[in-house]
C-alpha cells in the first residue's frame, strides 16, 4: 500500500510539473495585433454613436431649460468622444493596412527563402563534376589574367624605382660637384692667403736686410769720419 502511494505521489508530482512548465508561445503576426486593435476601436465606436443617440433622444425629451442643457452637453461631449472614436479607428484602419502589408512581405520573404533553400538543396545533389570544370577554366583564366596584371605592376614599380634612382644619382652627383666646387673656392682662399703671407714675409725679411745694410754703411762712414778726424789731427 505505501510503495503504491508513493508512485501515485511520483505520478502526481511530474504531472504537477508537466503542466506547470510553460508552453512556447508562437508569434503573433502583426495582422493578428492591428486586427484586435481595429475591433476594439470599432466597438468603441458604436459605443459612443450608441451614446450619442441616447444623448440626442434626451434632449428632445427635455422638459426643462436646465434638462435641456444639460442633455446638450452631453450629446456635445459624446460627439467629441464620438469623433476621437472615429479618428482611432481611421488610425486602426491605417495600423492594419501597413500590418498586412509587412505581413505580406514577410510571407513572400519567407517563400523566397524556402525557394532558395530548395534551390540550395537540389545544387548539393547535383554532380561537382561541372563545378569542377569551371573552376579550372576560372582558376586558368584568373591566373593568366593575374600574370599579366603583375607583370605591368612589376614593369611600372621597376620604371618608378629606376627613375628614383636616376633622380637620387642626380642629386647625389649635383651635391658633390657642389661639395667639390666650396672645397676648390676655399682652396683657393688658403693659397692665396699663403701667397700673401709669403709676399709679407719676404718684404718684412728685405726690410731687415736694407736696415742692416744701412746701418753697416752707417757704421763704416763713421768709422771712415773718424779716421779722418784723427789723421788731421797728427
């Protein structure tokens, strides 16, 4: 009896479960949304056309002026609610137009896709041979075309690098006839100021020469002058 119960409790307790677990919800599609909403707004609509007519029978019954006004604001308050009505279901109207519309593109996306897929499907049945084929003929076609291309690219990059070289040996070469020109032109200047110092050497050098000679040629007239002096003298 209690291992029965107890498999009856089991039994209960996942049936507890099975129920309680939630199931998948489907989508609702957009058509399904805009269609609730255009029924709500055509009920309310009646609704209020439905009040309206109310409102109107009453002012006709009135019997007083205060009745009578009073049933006039209403009917001009249910008018109002009335024409709102009217506007949200001109606008649940325009809702459900575009929502079928969207639906329908959805639909035909989704019929396009299912048609791709079979299409897909029935190229994976098919043979690679031809694929095969085709790809060799490409790949064939490609590389040729591919040589070719870097063939011009190689002759173009070799033409640019060949005229960067050109041009460097150019500037290199006017650089150095620069170089050479500014060293000849300070040679030059060092020559001539050597020359110079060699010229001042040479009159500084002739100078002390004839200073000396004249001071010997000096000496010896004074030294003749005395001479002189002194044979006169005995």
């Amino acid at each position: 009896m209690a291992i029965a119960k107890a498999k009856k409790k089991t039994v209960g307790a996942a049936t507890k479960v099975a129920v309680n677990k939630p199931a998948k919800r489907r989508a609702v599609s957009a058509s399904s949304k805009a269609k609730t909403a255009l029924n709500k707004a055509q009920r309310e609509m009646a609704k209020q056309a439905k009040a309206l007519g109310v409102a109107k029978k009453k002012v006709s019954a009135a019997k007083s002026k205060k009745a009578a006004s009073t049933a006039n604001a209403a009917v001009r308050k249910t008018n109002t609610a009335l024409n709102s009505a009217k506007a949200k279901l001109l606008k649940a109207k325009q809702v459900m137009a575009k929502a079928q519309a969207v639906d329908a593109a959805k639909a035909k996306v989704a019929e396009q896709a299912k048609a791709l897929a079979s299409y897909k499907n029935s190229l994976k049945k098919k043979s690679g041979q031809d694929l095969k084929k085709a790809m060799k003929k490409f790949e064939a076609s490609w590389t040729k075309k591919r040589a070719k291309a870097d063939a011009k690219k190689l002759a173009a990059k070799l033409k640019k690098e060949a005229a960067k070289a050109a041009a460097a040996k150019k500037k290199a070469e006017a650089k150095a006839n620069a170089i050479a020109k500014k060293l000849a032109a300070k040679a030059k200047v060092a020559e001539k100021k050597v020359a110079k110092k060699k010229v001042a050497k040479k009159k500084v050098a002739k100078k002390k020469e004839d200073k000396k000679k004249a001071t010997k040629t000096k000496v010896a007239k004074k030294k003749e002058a005395k001479k002189k002096v002194a044979k006169k003298k005995l």
